[in-house]
C-alpha cells in the first residue's frame, strides 16, 4: 500500500481509516493498469519513430 502513498494517490491517514482493504486493492490496482496503458503507448511510439 505504500506504493499508494508514493504516487500521491492516499496517504497512510486515508489508507488506516478511510478505505477498506478491498478498496485500497482496488485503487492499487487501477493505478497499475494505468501504469501498464502508458508504457504501451510508450512502446508503440518508440516503434513508429524507428
């Protein structure tokens, strides 16, 4: 979860008291979609400028 708070997404207050844990999975999860979406188009620009 601290990566949460690393990205400025929760902080450690929020993370205790206002979400459950199936909450804080969720959000940690959505961020590393979109994670995973910037570096493929990352990718597929670095492709077409070859």
């Amino acid at each position: 979860m601290y990566v949460l708070i690393k990205a400025g997404l929760a902080s450690m207050w929020e993370l205790k008291t206002c979400y459950t844990l199936d909450e804080a999975l969720k959000l940690y999860a959505l961020y590393r979609m979109d994670q995973d979406v910037e570096a493929g188009r990352a990718e597929e620009l670095a492709k077409g400028v070859s």
